[in-house]
C-alpha cells in the first residue's frame, strides 16, 4: 500500500497514527499505540520522534523489566531467521522491518537493535541508525562490533566525542586494539581542528569558544566536592533521584550552556524517558538534535569548500543539507500543528517548505535543449506566504 503513495501522502497518515498513538498512551492502551507508532515508522522510517516514540512505548508496555514477553528467545527464532536471510541479500528494508517485529517482543534485544542499526546506516537514515545503536548499547555496552559501527557512523557524523566514547569502550573489552587507539587520536585531533573551531563560529577561520579553549589546555581546576561543580553536582543529584527529570533537565541546559550538545542530547532523552514523553521534553530535545544536525552541515561545507574538486565531499554536504531540512520540516509542521497561532513557529515552516520547494526543482530533471524557468514577478504565492495569509 505505502509504496502507492506518494511522500506527502505517506507524511500525512503517519502524522495521523503518530496522534492516535499518543492519544493511546494516557489509557495505557500500550499495544494500540505501539501498533499506531510502527505505522507511522513503515511510512516514514527516517523520522526520529516517530522511531524514539515507538521505543519509549515498548517499554512502558512491559514497565520496563529489561526482557520483554515471556518466553521472548523462542518467539524470536522465526525473526531472526528472517533477518538472516535479509542479510544474506542485502535487504536492509526487510532487515529493519523484521528487527521492529523482533524489539515488539522484546525492546531490549541487543542483538536486534545492532541489527536495525546496521539497517538503518545502509539505507541512509543515519539520524535513527544512530538512536538504534545507543538504545542496543545501553543494554550491552561491552559489544565492540556495535561499538565499532556506531563509532564509524558519528565520526562520518562529524560527532567526534561521541565516536571517542565508543572507541573507549572497545578498548575495555580489548586493551590491544590498535585500531581503537589510532581512532581515538585521529578523532581528537579532528575535535580540535573541527568541531570545538565551530562552536559558534561562521568558519574554521574563526577562534575556538574561551571554554573549549579552557578545557583543552586544562585550565580549569578538577572539582570534585559539592558546590565546586555544576556538573558533578547534578551527576550526584541524579543518582540518588534518578526518576526526577528536572535534574536531567538541568545537567542538558548545563551541558548546552557550554556548547557540549553531544552531551545535552543523551541527558534530555533521558529525560524524556523518565517524564513518560512531555511534550516539552522533546521540543527541547529536537532544538538540540537540530543544531547537531546544523553543526555537521557547517562542518560538511567547510570541508567540502577545502577540497573543491573533492565531489565525493560535495556529495555528502549535499545529502547533509537534505537530511537536515526533511528534519526541519517534520519538527516545525508539528509544532504549526501544536500551536496553530504562533507566527514565528508558521515563518519557519514556511522557509523550510521554500527551501524544499527550492531544492525539488534543483533536483529535478530538465529535458534535453530546454532551460529552468526563472523565476517571476507574477509567480504563485510560495508555501511559506500562503502559511500566513
């Protein structure tokens, strides 16, 4: 059915299953809404809320007890069969579908989560391969090919503390590994010359933030004692109340305050994990996963701008720049959607739709002989000014 439809359509019935879930969950009617959820994951599977939503949700249903159905190993034979048999043919569409059957039994399955991102990555949905296989991790931390591939996928990311974080815990498990020791000092490096350069900053041209600065060069005191860190203190206060979210809440606008958004994003998922989904949790979740997706455009541009006959670079800002304005266009039609007189919220939708609207003609085929036409005076209006009217 869904592959009759075209993406507008597909975007508008997933939005539609997406509310219907959620209008399940204060009922706790947890398998209408997982069922709702995993709708609107098959029509839209590069959506991250959608794909966090169905997770959380899975969850709640077995109120966490980390192993899912009864009995889940044998339930679970004919998925992974399924799933071997995807991979033997590269199927990786089957593949993250079989995976989603699988985690319905049991959300904790590492095994499968390394299975869907894996998926994900080679179908390009980078955004949710990643949640994949830090959800996967939570659960086997120790799992050096999981680690190994999420650390692959963030350093292609330009998120290199993150991938550091993986090659660290490879080296757990395997102290002589020398590729997890070069990585890490590759990715250091390309901390320094890339990311901590571009915290707040138009160019690599322009001076790294004073607080990176600071931290790099160790200029500020170890602290350990209560009141001698922000951050140490919120660690502590989370984990004697660990089901408190506004101490998450805190240590994320601590974390964002200091420009580490790497760092504020795990702390508002777990955030919103705690609060059972607040609606406000995750607009502040999405603003941060926003300007991380920001952060590596800046960081692909730059990049490609380097090596200007590069055309593998050029591609992959190009797909960076896609991959970031689908995102756009999902958050702020939410948000229109949310809080229906709120102008600013419908400018930015608009300038989203325009700059889609932009790039579809960009994209599009032009036949042999003919040229695009240019733009005129008496054009239409754009999506974005009929956004207004």
């Amino acid at each position: 059915m869904s592959s009759s439809m075209n993406d507008d359509q597909k975007r508008k019935i997933a939005a539609d299953c997406w509310r219907r879930g959620n209008e399940a969950i204060p009922k706790e009617n947890w398998d209408y809404a997982i069922q709702m959820y995993k709708t609107s994951v098959k029509l839209c599977p590069e959506n991250l809320t959608y794909r966090q939503q169905l997770r959380f949700t899975e969850y709640k249903k077995y109120d966490n007890n980390g192993s899912g159905a009864r009995m889940a190993n044998m339930k679970l034979m004919t998925v992974r069969g399924r799933i071997k048999k995807c991979r033997m043919s590269k199927d990786w569409a089957g593949v993250a579908e079989a995976a989603e059957d699988g985690l319905e039994v049991n959300p904790w399955d590492a095994q499968l989560g390394g299975d869907l991102g894996d998926a994900l990555k080679e179908l390009g949905y980078q955004e949710v391969a990643k949640f994949a296989y830090q959800e996967a991790l939570k659960v086997e931390p120790g799992n050096v090919a999981m680690n190994r591939s999420l650390a692959l996928l963030l350093e292609e990311r330009s998120e290199y503390t993150e991938a550091v974080e993986c090659w660290k815990r490879v080296l757990k498990v395997d102290p002589h590994s020398g590729e997890a020791r070069s990585k890490m000092t590759a990715l250091d490096a390309k901390s320094v010359m890339d990311r901590g350069g571009y915290e707040g900053a138009q160019s690599t041209q322009n001076v790294m933030a004073a607080h990176e600065v600071a931290k790099r060069l160790k200029l500020n005191p170890e602290a350990d004692g209560p009141g001698m860190s922000v951050e140490a203190d919120l660690q502590r206060a989370i984990r004697k109340d660990p089901a408190n979210k506004d101490n998450y809440l805190k240590l994320a606008d601590y974390y964002k305050r200091e420009a580490e958004l790497e760092k504020a994003e795990e702390q508002y998922l777990k955030a919103l994990e705690v609060s059972g989904n607040d609606i406000a949790i995750r607009e502040q979740l999405e603003d941060v996963q926003l300007d991380l997706m920001r952060r590596v455009l800046m960081v692909a541009k730059e990049q490609a701008r380097g090596e200007p006959d590069n055309a593998e670079l050029k591609q992959r800002a190009g797909e960076v720049a896609n991959e970031l304005l689908k995102r756009e266009l999902e958050v702020f039609a939410r948000r229109v959607d949310r809080y229906p007189n709120d102008m600013r919220l419908k400018y930015e939708l608009g300038e989203a739709l325009s700059a889609d609207q932009k790039m579809a003609i960009r994209d599009s085929p032009v036949p042999a002989g003919a040229e695009r036409p240019a733009d005129e005076g008496g054009s239409p209006p754009q999506p974005w000014q009929m956004l207004l009217l």
